[in-house]
C-alpha cells in the first residue's frame, strides 16, 4: 500500500515558478527558512530550488535555508508521506537550532503542509526565534478530502478513501501516513481528539499546553495565504484557519466563529486583537500565483 499511496500522492500538483541569479549573502536582512508541501522537495529546482532563488534576487544578500528532512531529495520526498510529522518537526527543529545564520532569530514560509508543520516549530521550539510566519495554502485545521485525485472513480481513488474514511485513527495509518495525521473527520470528532498524532495537540484539542500559546503569541506576523480556486485543499477554509463546524461536513465556520478561537486556546484571538494575523487570498489552484502577486503581496513580510 505504502509503494500505490507514493505514486498517487506524487501526482498533486509542484509549485512553479521562474528561477533567477543568487546573490551572495550578508548581515543586512532577516534569514527566511522554507518548507515544501507534499510531493515535493527541499531542492526541486522547478519549485522550491526556485523559490529560493526568486526570493533571492528579490532580497539581495538573504539567507534562504529550504528545510531537507532526511539525508537526500529522495527521503526528504518519502518523509512528507510516511514520516511521523512530530519526527519532522524534531528534525527541523535540530536544524535550525544548529544554524549559526538563524541565532538571532528568523522569518518562515510554509507552503501546503509544510506550513503547518512550521507552526508546529513555532510553538514548540522558541529558540532561535521565528519572527513571521507566512502559510501559503496550509491546512491548520486539517483536512476532510483527498488531494486532487486523477479519476474519480479509479480503484486507487477508492482504496485511499476507504483508508482515511474507516483507518485514519488507526494506529497503524496515524503514524504511517502523515496525511492522516492532519486529518480532520468532523463526524467522528471524539475519535479525531484522541488518536491524531499531531494536529490535535498542536491545535489544543485534548488539553491546552501553554507552552504552545505562550510561543505562538511571540509571533510579529501571522500570515495565512487561501488560494480562492483551490481543488487540492478540502475545505479550503482551513488555509484562514477555518473549517467544518463539528457534527456534519456541509457548513463551514470561520476562525473568529469557532471555539478555539472563542476560548483562545492557542490564543489567535488574542493575536487578532493585536493586528498580528493578516489573511490574504489569491485567484487560482493550490500553490499557484505570479511572481508579480508574490513580490507585492509576501515579500513586505520577509524585508
């Protein structure tokens, strides 16, 4: 199953954008660390490699460090699949903690799941700091859908949703599949609270760790980017923060609508009161938008 889930997951869509020079690095700016969605990798130079490079010729003289979990592209590309994500989290955390280039602190831009997963670094692993947090496309809510799946009534399809519809929880697929450990059933909530390895504790949902509130309220920015045509996110309102009210999985509710918000369990309410959380929105599918919308709309947050 694990070799049939890789090829199919392979098939979501790689962000694409146009490569460019890179300059050399000084002191003068804030190091920005990234983190791939699904499917891809830390140096796919049709994505993140040139994402890399845009970015620095965007901003000359920054140090851009894409994360790579594992020891190659090969394993950084399984681990997005398979990989435990608190494994990850710890991986990435060692990272930067041995970065002498991010000491004295740095802004992140997850795209897809890595944006989760880089909050998941902001709320618990301080130091070194993270200034910004800029989520283009993530899932923080989790997901209740699969990616974009290439005919809909393929065998492959079908076996995948009958996966996380009736194993999600299980033992064995929460800590074989990274997806099912964002997946978010808002028809089997009691199931969800007490078996998701990894988007139950960082959205509070069993107790409230405050630790992690406490370190996500250090944040100067929370920027979270919904990409208005999206057919890969289900449902997009989880890129604002969003999701399904709980009981059913037609009606969606809105950050500010919701309890965690209600309760400031992770204290966002306490964020938007101080003008920390910014919510963008972009036309177009998942991951997709212009080097013009990019430089006018992300690059303020990273100068």
């Amino acid at each position: 199953m694990r070799a049939a889930l890789l090829c199919f997951l392979l098939a979501a869509p790689v962000l694409l954008v146009a490569g460019s020079p890179v300059y050399k690095s000084d002191n003068g700016t804030v190091p920005l660390v990234i983190w791939h969605g699904m499917g891809d990798s830390c140096c796919n130079p049709l994505s993140m490699g040139a994402m890399k490079k845009m970015i620095e010729e965007e901003i000359s003289g920054i140090y851009v460090l894409s994360l790579m979990i594992g020891k190659n592209v090969v394993q950084d590309t399984e681990n997005g699949f398979f990989l435990n994500v608190n494994e990850q989290v710890s991986m990435a955390c060692s990272q930067l903690a041995q970065d002498p280039q991010l000491k004295g602190g740095y802004n992140a831009m997850g795209f897809s799941q890595g944006a989760q997963f880089l909050r998941a670094v902001a709320q618990r692993c301080p130091s070194p700091p993270m200034k910004n947090l800029i989520s283009v496309g993530g899932q923080h809510q989790g997901v209740y859908g699969l990616p974009r799946c290439p005919g809909e009534s393929s065998h492959i399809c079908d076996m995948i949703r009958k996966a996380l519809n009736s194993g999600a929880y299980s033992d064995l697929v929460q800590k074989h599949l990274v997806q099912a450990q964002y997946w978010h059933d808002p028809l089997s909530d009691d199931l969800y609270k007490k078996h998701s390895l990894f988007l139950a504790d960082i959205n509070q949902e069993r107790a409230v760790n405050e630790t992690y509130k406490k370190n996500l309220q250090l944040l100067e920015k929370f920027v979270m980017v919904k990409f208005l045509q999206d057919t890969v996110v289900d449902p997009v309102d989880t890129e604002w923060f969003g999701f399904l009210k709980t009981g059913q999985a037609k009606e969606t509710e809105t950050l500010q609508e919701s309890l965690l918000y209600k309760e400031d369990r992770l204290g966002l309410a306490a964020m938007d009161k101080a003008g920390k959380l910014d919510f963008l929105a972009t036309k177009g599918d998942h991951l997709q938008f212009s080097r013009e919308w990019f430089t006018a709309n992300l690059v303020p947050y990273l100068q």
